[in-house]
C-alpha cells in the first residue's frame, strides 16, 4: 500500500530553486557570442565564401548566440511559471 504526502509552504518562501544568476550568466554569455561573432565576420568579409573558416566561424557564433538566449528565455518562463502557480496553489 502507498501513501501520497503532501507538503505545504507558506506564501513567499521558494522551493530552493533560483534561476536569476544563470539567466543572467546565459544573457552575458549570448551577448558576448553574438558580440564576438559580429566582430570575427566584419574582419574577414574580404573573402565572402564557404571556404572562409574564420567568416563561418563568426556566423556559427551569431547563430549559437541566438540559441544561448531562447534556452535561457525557455528556464526563465518555465521557472516563473512554475513560482506562479505555485502561488496560486498556496492561495486555494
């Protein structure tokens, strides 16, 4: 036989879990390869060709800047969702 616990918290107190620092680490960290990536492929647009590693490489960086941000905004929304109707249900 199985029982079901159920654990209650006050209104205001966290689970435990806060994502600021790592949003905010992966926000810097998309800015910086966006930056980066912008600034590797305006220096080597001389030879504008797939052979160019350096111009692929900096449009690689600009490409995997946008990804860093949508996985961060993805943990962002999750976890404040998550906050929210957890508020919601310490409210009922």
């Amino acid at each position: 036989m199985t029982t079901k616990t159920a654990t209650i918290q006050r209104a205001g107190e966290s689970n435990g879990r806060n994502v600021l620092p790592l949003v905010r680490w992966m926000t810097a960290a998309a800015w910086v390869a966006l930056i980066g990536g912008l600034l590797i492929s305006l220096f080597n647009l001389n030879n504008f060709s797939d052979t160019n590693t350096a111009l692929m490489v900096g449009i690689g960086f600009m490409v995997g800047s946008v990804h860093i941000y949508v996985i961060r905004t993805a943990i962002h929304l999750v976890h404040s969702r998550a906050a929210q109707s957890g508020e919601d249900n310490a409210g009922n």
